[in-house]
C-alpha cells in the first residue's frame, strides 16, 4: 500500500496581524524567487506550492509558511488536481484581492490637495503643566457651603446609635387566658355579639309589584282637549 501523500495549497491568504508586504519580503527569502513570482501567487486562486509531501514533511512546511504569514491548508495529492483548473469562467478583467491586500492599486488612490496650515501663532507646550496661562483661566468665586460631617454607616449597620432611640413604654398584658379557636369557629361568643332590635314599620299597607310593572309615581290621568269646530262648514260639491 502506498503512503499517503499532502500538497501545500496557498490562494494568497495571510495570517491575521501580519501585513502583506512583510509576508511577501517572508516568501520572497524562503523561496528564493523575484518579487513578480511572489505576487504571482497572490491572485485570490489556489496555488500548489508543493506536491506530493509525507505527512510530517507537509506539516513542517505549513508551520514554517504560517510562521511567515501565509496562511496556507494542506490537501491529499490525488484532490488537488483541480487546484490548478479555475472553476469557473474568469471574467477578463476582475480577479479576487488576497485577504489583507489593497482593493484599488496605488495609482488608482485619490490624490488629495494639502491645505497650507498658518501655525505661526500655535506653540506646543510640555507635557506638565498647565494649558491655560493665569490670565487665561476663569477665576471662580469661593463658594461657603455648609457640609455637613455625615459618614457612610456600614451594610447592615443600624441608623440609630442605642442612645439615640426612644424608650417607649412597656404595655402590660396578660396572655394567660388567651387560647386559639378552632379552624371554622366563631371568634365571638353569644354573649359578646351585639344585639340587633329588629325595625317594624308604621305603615304595612304595602305589597309586591308585579315583574315589569312601574315602580313611579302614579301619573294622574290626562283629558284629550276638544277642538272648536264652531267655524267650520260643509261645501257641496256639483
């Protein structure tokens, strides 16, 4: 059975803290080659660095490119094949930036205009010491206030010294005939509830009214008037 194999991939990615001119100058002294070859491999594509690797080779290789900033993955050799192929149709023109880089080239910065500053009347003072001259400063009366010596007591400290609290008078009570009634019972005895004299009223010439009926006052009856017709009169018609 054959050993298993790794290769090194890079698509241009790099670690994070790491600035991408540090880590290409990295690059460019680990494996000997020009600039143009190390940016090269910063186009946002998969790129085999090494193929065919045994596992302990493949592993020192990834830490000694993650040492320099790039952050690389290893693959199994026979899945990286398609490494080299691009998986879809590049669009002319338009490539991937690598994590870190910059996405509009330097000439393509926005050149800003300097402003001429006049600093001839600003100075810089040392780091001790007062900004404002005494001139300068707004003098603030003196304001006579009153504080009073009041302290923070402790958590869970009484607010009031023993000295400080009033004695209040002992009540004498004697419990001795107290008891507890039982659950449901009255609390008063016949003795001790207050008797009720029962109202009888003057007049019991009263009854119940029927459901639905007036409860008002009776309303007297009300006579219809009777027009006067004395001024009225037939007319025959022919």
């Amino acid at each position: 059975m054959q050993p298993e194999t790794f290769d090194v991939i890079f698509r241009g990615d790099i670690v994070l803290g790491h600035a991408l001119d540090q880590v290409k100058s990295r690059l460019q002294k680990l494996f000997k080659v020009d600039a143009q070859k190390i940016d090269a491999l910063f186009t946002g594509r998969p790129v085999i660095l090494k193929r065919n690797l045994d596992p302990a080779t493949a592993e020192k290789y990834r830490k000694v490119l993650q040492q320099a900033g790039a952050q690389v993955r290893l693959a199994p050799s026979g899945a990286t094949q398609a490494a080299d192929k691009p998986r879809a149709r590049p669009v002319r023109g338009l490539s991937l930036a690598p994590v870190g880089g910059y996405l509009v080239a330097p000439q393509e910065h926005h050149r800003l205009t300097p402003v001429s500053v006049d600093t001839s009347g600003l100075s810089v003072r040392a780091a001790e010491g007062e900004l404002l001259d005494a001139h300068e400063r707004v003098v603030l009366a003196d304001l006579d206030l009153d504080i009073p010596d009041f302290e923070l007591a402790q958590v869970g400290a009484n607010l009031v010294t023993a000295e400080e609290r009033p004695e209040l008078p002992m009540v004498a009570v004697e419990p001795e005939d107290w008891g507890l009634a039982e659950v449901g019972s009255d609390l008063l005895s016949a003795a001790e509830r207050p008797r009720i004299e029962p109202v009888v009223p003057a007049n019991t010439d009263f009854d119940l009214a029927p459901v639905g009926s007036d409860l008002g006052v009776q309303k007297a009856p009300v006579t219809a008037p009777v027009p006067d017709t004395s001024s009225l009169r037939l007319v025959d018609e022919d």
